[in-house]
C-alpha cells in the first residue's frame, strides 16, 4: 500500500545527501495542489509553532517549491510562509494514493484536493516541524554554517583556516558547516586521508584543498547515487561500514572504531595521518 516508504526509510541518521533527496522527492510529489486537510499527529514535534498557526498556514494553501539547507528541508508555501522539517532520526517523507489513510510512524499527514498525500514519518519522533517566515530567521536562530554543499571551495578555505579543535567535530558542527554528520565525515576523511582526531590547526595548504575537493565529490556522488552504500563505490568506506570487522578498502588494514562526540568513528590508521 505504501511503496514509497521503503524508498528512503533505511536512513537512519539523515544527513545532506539524504535530505537533498527527500527535497527532490517533496518537489516531485507535493507542489501546486491544495492542501485539503492537515492532520498534526506528533504535537511534540512543533518547533517555535502553535498547532493553530501550522493548521491556518497549510490547509487551503499550496506548496511552491522546495530548499534545503544543510539538514533542513524548507518547503514554501503560496502565503509567503515555509513549512520547515527536520528529520532528526529515521525521518522521510511518504506521497501516496489512499485517502483517509495513515502510515506508521506518521507525525504529520497533508492530505490534498486530488487525494494525494503527503506524510512526514518520524520513527523516533526525533524530528522538528514548523512555520517559518524565511529559511534565513531558522538559519539564524539555529546558528547554522553555510550549507556544506553549496558553499565555495575560498569560502570553504578561509572558514577551516580559522578553525579550531579536531577536524571531525569541526567537519560535524554545524555552525561552522551545515549538513555533514557522522558518515559523511568519517567518508570525506578517509578519502582526504586525514585522520578524524587531526588538529584543524595543524592542517596544510594541500590538506584543506584536499578536504575540500573530497568534501564536494563525497556529496555529490552520494546524491547522484541515492544514498544507498550499495550503489556507492566499493573503494569507498561507505558501504563496508555495517561491517563487524572492516579492512581498508584502500590498504587492506583493518578498520578502527573510535568514539568522537559520542558517535562512532571508522578510521584507517595506515591510510589517515594526524599530521601531513
Ligand atoms: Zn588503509
């Protein structure tokens, strides 16, 4: 009954790929028709929004267009308002054709005029749904960094030269960029060849443009092929990582786990240096 649903529900940490697909996904399905009935299941789920106001602001109106920004998906309304969502873990969107019909894990269910609808599905009901008048007052009051994708390679450059701390938690912060989270910056290293507990400090001239150029290929190509570790390169660490013991697909070494800020980190300590 709901196909959809097994498309992005293997996500269980979101991340920029992942939201940059549920985007592409939203402004497939979901623009231009009118909201018959919005249907909040998950109130606790609202961000800096009244019930009231999500209800008056969707139904009877219609979506014009999706944004993301880093893990934020922006979704704009006709009445000059956005829907923002966060999907926190394992959330995903869901479009299908049954009307009167709720999904698990629904938190919130926009039903259109053509008996269309859409779901916002939240397993662990770790997600944010909100009013916003702009995509810039969340941004701003969420202290988000650029959005790592779309930021250039100089801005991207002097951002990191006046960084500090390990190189990992700088890559997750996301005030300082906005979209990676612990797969794709355990990614993005092993490729750039650094080491996650690296000093940002400490790092070359040819590092930063390494990281950089790793930084645009790791997301681009997680985008291009679905997010799915099964369609990404197997020289990547990506689809190893489920993996009880994992050998470098670069050296043949074996794999390290380490916990930095609490989420497991895989390295390769043959392949990743601290310092060039
Ligand atoms: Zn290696």
């Amino acid at each position: 009954l709901f196909p959809d649903l097994i498309l992005f529900g293997a996500t269980i940490m979101p991340e920029l790929p992942d939201v940059e697909l549920e985007r592409r996904y939203f402004e497939r399905t979901a623009l231009s028709e009118p909201i018959a009935k919005t249907k909040l299941v998950e109130p606790a789920l609202l961000y800096h929004t009244a019930a009231q106001s999500l209800y008056q602001n969707l139904t009877h109106h219609h979506f014009t267009g999706g944004r993301r920004h880093g893990k934020y998906l922006f979704a704009r309304l006709d009445n000059d308002r956005w829907l923002v969502l966060h999907f926190g873990m394992t959330g995903s969107l869901a479009c299908f054709e049954c009307a009167g019909c709720q999904p698990d894990y629904t938190a919130l269910l926009l039903e259109f005029d053509n008996d269309k609808c859409l779901a916002y599905l939240s397993q662990r009901k770790l997600g944010k749904i909100g009013i916003v008048t702009s995509p810039e007052t969340l941004i701003e009051e969420r202290d988000l960094g650029p959005d790592a994708l779309a930021i250039s390679s100089d801005a991207f450059k002097t951002r990191i030269t006046q960084g500090a701390g390990g190189i990992k938690s700088w890559l997750m912060n996301q005030s300082h960029l906005a979209g990676i989270g612990n797969i794709y910056g355990d990614e993005i290293l092993f490729q750039a060849k650094l080491h996650p507990r690296c000093a940002v400090k400490q790092l070359s001239e040819a590092d930063i443009a390494r990281l950089d150029d790793k930084r645009r290929h790791v997301l681009e190509l997680a985008i291009d092929r679905t997010a799915d570790p099964q369609q990404l390169p197997r020289t990547w660490l990506l689809p190893h990582r489920e993996q009880k013991h994992i050998d470098c697909p670069r050296c043949g070494g074996a794999i390290r786990k380490t916990k930095i800020n609490g989420r497991t980190t895989l390295y390769c300590p043959a392949c990743q240096h601290e310092q060039a």
